[in-house]
C-alpha cells in the first residue's frame, strides 16, 4: 500500500465527505505506471464537489487519457479539515487516480476559472511542496501550466506560472504534451523546452516578456525579450465544434457535488453583445452542435454514466439556430428512456410557443431565464436588449405550462 494511502485510511474518518479524498469513482480512468510516459496533474483549485461539476475538466480529462501513454489525474483543493491534517501529518498533495505526490508529474495544470481561486492555487502548490514562483523552480518538472477564462488576463498571477494557454484547450493541450513527450528523452532545460513551447500558438510563456505599467498600474507594454518568441501570443479556438472531442464517459462521483448529471455542450460563443459579459466576448466566435451530434452525446453519455438526468450546457442555448429540431430529435431519446432533461441559459426574448411544446413534451425540470437587471433603462445599459413585455410574456408562457 502506498504511503499516502495508508496515511489517509488512518485520517479520513476524521474529515466531512471523505468520499472526496479516494479516487477509485466509476469512469476513473487508472493506467499502468510503467506504460505511461507523460503524467498530468488537472488541478481545480476548489473543492471536489465544485470542481467534479466542470466541463471544461472532463473534456481535458478524458481527451488526454484517450492517449495510451498519458495519465491525466484529478487534483482538487482540500477542505479546512483535511487541509489541516495533511499539513500535520506530512501529507503532500496527490492526485486521486494514482494517490501519487503531484510534484512527481510532468505537469501541474490549474483551470482558471475566477479570480477568487488564486489563493488556493498557491495553496495546492504549496501543499505540494511545489515552489510557488516560477523562478523558484528551476528543473525541468513540474512544468506549472494555467488555463482557462481567467488567463485572458494572466499578468496578476504571471510570476506563479510557467507557462499559460490562452483560449480553448482540445488542441493546444495536445500539442504541448506532444511536444514534451518528443523532447523528454533529449533530458532539457526548462527554459528549452518553454522555448520551444512559446512557438505554439496560444502559449504564453510569462518570463518570455518584459511588462511596463502606468502609474496607474495598468500595463504600458509588453514586450518579449527572448528570440523566436511571437510579440504577441493569440488564442485558440477551436473552429469545428460539432467534430471537436466530446468525452463519452464522466467520472460519477460517490458522493454529492454541485451538478450531478449528464452535460453535453450544445454551442460555445454566444450571439449577444451584453457589455458586462466576459464569457460573451472572449468564446467568441458563434459556434454550435448540429442536432443528431448532440443526441449522440447525451444518448452515449447517459448510457456509460447511468445519469438520467442531462443538461444542455452554453452561453445562451436558446440561441441554437435549429433549437426546435434540436429539442424534438432529444426528445425522441429521452422521452423513451425516461431521461430528465434541463435547459439553462435561455434567453427571454427568443422563448416561444413553440419551443414550449417541445421542451414540455420531454420529463421536465426547471427552466432558467436570465434578464440581468429590474429596470428597462438598466437593462439598456448593460446591452441586454430585452424588454419588459418580453420578460412577462416568457414567464406567462412558462407558468401556463406549469413548467
Ligand atoms: S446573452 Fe448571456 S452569454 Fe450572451 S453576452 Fe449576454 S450575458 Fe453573455
């Protein structure tokens, strides 16, 4: 039995939820050590039952160990309880596959999401024995690598990190591990391989770049200071949503956490300009699923899960330009099986009657409307583009239904 697994069977029943802290959930995907040649930590930097409800890591979990010779392990963040007891009893920070120490992998990546994690970014380092300056860590691994919303703006956080990925992850997460397994054997220096690295696109690689501020404290320049390094790094996007990976099996955890059930992503960008939306810009462009992908996904996923709930998961899912058809080709599959289907993120001003019938023809939960603001001319300044008549007629026409 491993250290840290002995450790924690000596302290878990001392914690709430220990069922967070195991691993071993079905869809965990375990692999042999001796066959895996480049091993990545997936940290959320929040506690399981947030983290586990992710799509963004699902999709990254499942794509990487669709390769033989990866391991993509799950890290989240520990409560206050076992925070706690780690620290006392020297226990560093694992991955719940393998329950192996994360300083041990290739790479340590965190998803950004909100501001509010950074904090416990540096936490899981630290509980990993993990410098948490990037200067402080001079060998090759762990490569510390952020993604996600957040990094449109990484310069706050850029001292922790050794390299960012700007924008969607399917491809550029790819080609970077790629490029470490092909360097690997050749034993590099870090800043070799982030050489090589900050020539893929959408990779940032902070220390590449020497950054002005104002007095203000906004930035003034940017500018690299190490050849080969593009002066301006763009992001990805993925153009070929409806072809792109969908993971076909989730992890189903054994215990309660934030979303438990089947998410299959309909669209990803969004259609609208509201001014306060971070999400509404930086996804963009407007890109969806073509129907039958969509019941392929949901179908696949509720069978290998056991979920029979699904949710259709996008900025504005009301927006989907074939939303009836998309709605009655679902519908043929979860009405026979008797899947509960969910719809957030509608908008109010496109919900019709016909859209109605059909989500009211499917075993129904509740329905999410977002209007944002309580005053018209509020409403007008944020760029909602929604009116009041428009939010009473949805809800009259959702009430009626008794949806
Ligand atoms: S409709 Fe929703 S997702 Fe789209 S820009 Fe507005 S707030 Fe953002």
């Amino acid at each position: 039995m491993k250290e840290i697994q002995q450790k924690l069977e000596r302290c878990l029943l001392k914690v709430q939820k220990p069922a967070r802290y195991i691993g071993g959930e079905p869809g965990s995907v375990v692999k042999d050590l001796s066959k895996v040649d480049v091993r990545f930590a997936f940290c959320f930097p929040d506690v399981y039952d947030v983290g586990m409800s992710h799509l963004g890591m699902k999709i990254l979990y499942g794509l990487k160990n669709a390769r033989e010779n990866w391991w993509c392990e799950r890290v989240f963040m520990p409560e206050k309880d076992l925070e706690a007891i780690m620290k006392e009893n020297g226990i560093p920070l694992y991955a719940l596959e393998s329950l192996d120490p994360i300083k041990d992998f290739d790479f340590i990546g965190f998803t950004l999401q909100y501001e509010l994690s950074y904090t416990n970014v540096l936490e899981m380092l630290s509980l990993a024995g993990v410098p948490v300056l990037a200067g402080e860590r001079t060998s090759l691994t762990p490569i510390v690598v952020g993604g996600g919303p957040c990094v449109c703006d990484p310069e706050p956080i850029a001292d922790f990190f050794d390299l960012f990925i700007l924008g969607e992850g399917e491809e550029v997460n790819i080609e970077l591990m790629e490029l470490y397994e092909r360097m690997k054997p050749l034993s590099p220096t870090k800043r070799e391989f982030l050489r090589e690295a900050a020539k893929i696109e959408g990779i940032y690689v902070p220390s590449f770049y020497d950054i002005e501020y104002n007095e203000d404290g906004t930035v003034s320049s940017i500018k690299p200071n190490c050849e080969g390094v593009p002066e301006k790094v763009k992001k990805r996007v993925i153009t070929d949503i409806d072809g792109a990976y969908f993971p076909e099996n989730f992890v189903v955890p054994f215990t309660s956490i934030v979303h438990d059930r089947a998410v299959v992503e309909v669209l990803r960008g969004c259609i609208r300009g509201c001014r306060f939306c971070q999400a509404g810009f930086i996804y963009r462009p407007f890109r969806e699923k073509t129907s039958d992908t969509i019941r392929r996904q949901a179908e696949c996923l509720c069978a290998n899960t056991g979920y029979e709930q699904v949710s259709l998961s996008s900025l504005s899912t009301g927006d989907h330009t074939d939303i009836v058809k998309m709605l009655t080709t679902l519908a043929e599959y979860t009405d026979k099986e008797n899947i509960n289907l969910s719809l957030p993120s509608l908008r109010i001003d496109n919900f019709s009657e016909e859209m109605l019938e059909r989500i009211a023809a499917v075993r129904k939960s509740g329905l999410t409307f977002a209007p944002e603001a309580g005053t018209q001319r509020l409403r007008d300044v944020i760029n909602k583009n929604i009116t009041e008549e428009e939010i009473l007629r949805s809800c009259a026409m959702a009430f009626a239904a008794a949806l």
